[in-house]
C-alpha cells in the first residue's frame, strides 16, 4: 500500500515513523515533510491549502490512502473533495471539522446534547460583547470563533481587559475574520489532560490519555503554545473517570452528529480538565495533537494501516512515553531560523527525536521553525524513560535551544 501523509510537524514524524513499521505499507509520501520526515519518506512540495495540489499529486503518484495531520486542510474540506474524487483519505469532512474551526459550533452541539462543558454566550456585536461582560464576574475566558493556531484564547482578570481583548478581536481583527465571532465562558478550575479517540463507523475507541504542557515556562508560565512536552497515558486518568468521558461525552457527542447525519471518520481529540472528579470539554480538535501523537504512537500495539481494517483497538500495553519539545528561543514570540542542529552520542534505545520545524540544506540539518524536534522516550517506568529523554537532550546541539526541564517531573 503507498500511503500519503500530509503534515510537517514532530506530529506527522510520528505518523510516517509509525507507518514505517507497517509491514502492509510499501511507500510511504507526506506533504510537505521535513528534514526528519525525509529520512523514511519521499517528501513533495505543496501547499497544505493547496488543496487540488494534493489531490494532483495522490492521483500521480497512485496514493492507496492519505492522512491527514493537521486541521487547516481538513476545515478546506479535503476529505470531501478527496472522497468525490474515489480516493481513500483519514480524517473527518468540512461539517465534522467544524468542531474545531468554530468554537460556537462546537459549544452550540455540547448544549444541544448536554455535554460538561463551561457555561457560556456567543457574541458577534462588540458593543452587545461589552454589555455582557460589564455585568459578570471574573476570572473569565474569551475565545476566537475560528481557527488561530492555538494563538485565540485568552483569559481575562477584569473588565478592563476583557474589552481590551474583545477590541483586538472584533475591532482590530488581530485573527482576521476567525475573531468576528467569540465565545465568552466561564473560568474552570481544574486538572486538564488530553483524550484522543479513533472514529469510525458510528463507533469510538479511545487512544492512551495523554497529557500536554501548554506553556512556554517552567511550572506552567508564561504564554500558551502549541505544546512543549507530553506524556501517556496520564496515571491520575482511571476507569472510572473514562467510562464518565464516554458516557457523558464522546457518546451523546457521536449520537448528536449521527442525528444531524454528520457522517464522523478520522481522529477526535477532547481537551478536557477534571473538575471535582467530573470530566469537562474544553475544545475538540479533529485530529490527533502535538506534542500528544508522539507519546501515543509508540504505545500502539496495533499499526497504523488498521485503522482502516479493524473494528476494535485494544491497546492493553503497560508501556509508558515521555516527550519533550525542543525549541528555538524566543517561540511562541519571534525567533531566528537557519541554526545548524548538531547530534552528539545519542542512545537511540527506546528512544526517536521526531523533527517539526527542520530543514536540510547542504547536507546539514537546520532550524526552521518554533517549535524544532520532539524528543521521545518509552519504556515500563517514567523515571528511566524521562532520563533518557534528557540525556539525550544533552548531545543535540543548536544555537538559542530551548526547553522545558520540569516535562513529566510530578510523574517520579
Ligand atoms: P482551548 O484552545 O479552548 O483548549 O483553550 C486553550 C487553553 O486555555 C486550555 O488548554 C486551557 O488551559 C485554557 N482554557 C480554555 N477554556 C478554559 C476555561 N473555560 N476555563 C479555564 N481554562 C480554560
Ligand atoms: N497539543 C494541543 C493540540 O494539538 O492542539
């Protein structure tokens, strides 16, 4: 089978890596790949909206079945027009994925089928945005309607900074028609984790929990990011507490959408915060995350290919996985790219550094992005598995390398 995978971040290295041991699999392509991704791939140009580019080069070169890594294509609709065309494609339609490339949408369908989830108003009038917040209380969070790169949520202490950031939003249009519309909610307190389930034919099967660190700082400060380290599965994520995601969450979730003949297939991600032992939802996301895919792929006991194959995905493993992001400083602010990355002695056992933002230019690997490599360890226990990732860290050298030396620290 010749699979396609489109993406470039550690996420999609992580794919194409867990494809790579896929003994069905005979090529493996991505769109448009990085310096990591081109070790074990063929990479090819294209734009990620370019989205009759893509479906051009599946049909040139006879892709069997495409995957789809991040969200931007999948909101252009590209599992659509792939499926018109005959073409096997991974991921939800333009109508599922509008869970995550609008907020309100998604808050609208969690009312509808009461779903946990902060008490909100959706506003698309600055002045009536103004009004509300004038008479509520504080700490509250005010969030972008549309797609921001992580970039569109913020939380406000008061009033005056409530209209400060409604005015960014829905004045200055800092996100651009994405902040036309916001939802306005109220501040949860509680202990957030990320969990992942494989959609298919009106049936779910969740992936290992995970947790994500969010902020750029050590002991979670400073600004949100794309996500600077994980882990999986969660230890404080039990039986119990997944039986409530299924039953109270991702069941009337999948009933909701089969009512509205959304027809769901690809990977549903809930980022959910546990308050007083009761699962809430935060956001979906309609792909798997980053930095989450690289500490949940090593853990699968199942290939990748069987997710299209198979109807059931156990993942009874007592494997563990640590990742920690390296980035450039100065992310999730400006940075500078073009910084060769050298690989010292690294101890590749139980270990794989998946690259994002990479580049190789003549015969050398450099910097090209925020966010750069993902260094990812497994193994039975989280203290040796977390070492290894740090001494590995030790031997790759960069020019302003940055990263978060507390990932996976309350876990040992
Ligand atoms: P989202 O993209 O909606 O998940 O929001 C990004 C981050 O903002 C989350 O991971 C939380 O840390 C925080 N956040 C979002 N919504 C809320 C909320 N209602 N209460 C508290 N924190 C929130
Ligand atoms: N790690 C968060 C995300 O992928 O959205």
């Amino acid at each position: 089978m010749r699979v396609l995978v489109i993406g470039n971040g550690a996420r999609e290295h992580a794919i194409v890596w867990k494809l790579s041991q896929d003994k069905n699999i005979s090529e493996i392509f991505a769109i448009p790949g990085n310096a990591g991704i081109a070790q074990i791939a063929k990479c090819i140009e294209e734009k990620m909206d370019n989205i009759q580019g893509i479906i051009d080069i599946a049909k040139e070169y006879k892709i069997d079945w495409t995957i789809v890594g991040p969200e931007l294509p999948l909101s252009l609709g590209i599992v659509d027009i792939f499926e018109k065309e005959g073409l096997k494609i991974w991921g939800p339609n333009k109508e599922g994925a509008k869970l995550e490339y609008s907020k309100a949408f998604a808050k609208e369908i969690m009312k509808t089928s009461k779903i946990p989830t902060a008490e909100f108003k959706i506003f698309d009038s600055f002045s009536s945005a103004v009004e509300f917040v004038k008479k509520t209380s504080y700490p509250l969070v005010i969030k972008a309607d549309g797609l921001c790169g992580g970039k569109g949520v913020k939380i406000a202490e008061s009033y005056e900074s409530a209209v400060q950031i409604l005015h960014e939003y829905m004045i200055n249009k800092i996100f651009g028609p994405s902040g036309e519309k916001v939802v306005i909610e109220e501040y949860l307190e509680g202990k957030e984790f990320s969990l992942i389930a494989i959609i298919k034919n009106g049936d779910f099967y969740f992936l290992p929990s995970a947790q994500d660190y969010k902020r750029v700082g050590e002991g979670n400060t400073g600004e949100n990011t794309g996500g600077m380290g994980s882990f999986s599965p969660v230890p404080w994520i039990n039986e119990e507490i997944l039986k409530k995601c299924e039953k109270n969450i991702f069941r009337p979730l999948l009933d909701e959408l089969t009512k509205r003949n959304i027809n769901y297939q690809g990977f549903l991600y809930g980022g959910l915060i546990l308050v007083r032992n009761e699962p809430y939802v935060l956001e979906f996301n309609v792909r798997l995350g980053d930095p989450e895919a690289q500490v949940i792929l090593p853990l699968l006991n199942f290939n990748f290919t069987d997710i299209l194959y198979r109807t059931n995905f156990p993942w009874l493993s007592d494997k563990k996985a640590l990742c920690v992001v390296l980035a450039s400083k100065g992310y999730p602010g400006n940075y500078e790219t073009g910084k060769e990355i050298i690989f010292k002695n690294i101890n590749f056992q139980n270990l794989y550094i998946f690259h994002a933002g990479t580049v190789k230019r003549n015969g050398k690997i450099l910097t090209s992005g925020g966010r750069v490599l993902s260094v990812t360890s497994w193994g039975e226990n989280f203290k040796e598995i977390r070492e290894r990732v740090y001494n590995a860290i030790d031997e790759i050298y960069f020019e302003n390398k940055y990263y978060r030396k507390d990932i996976g620290i309350e876990l040992i």
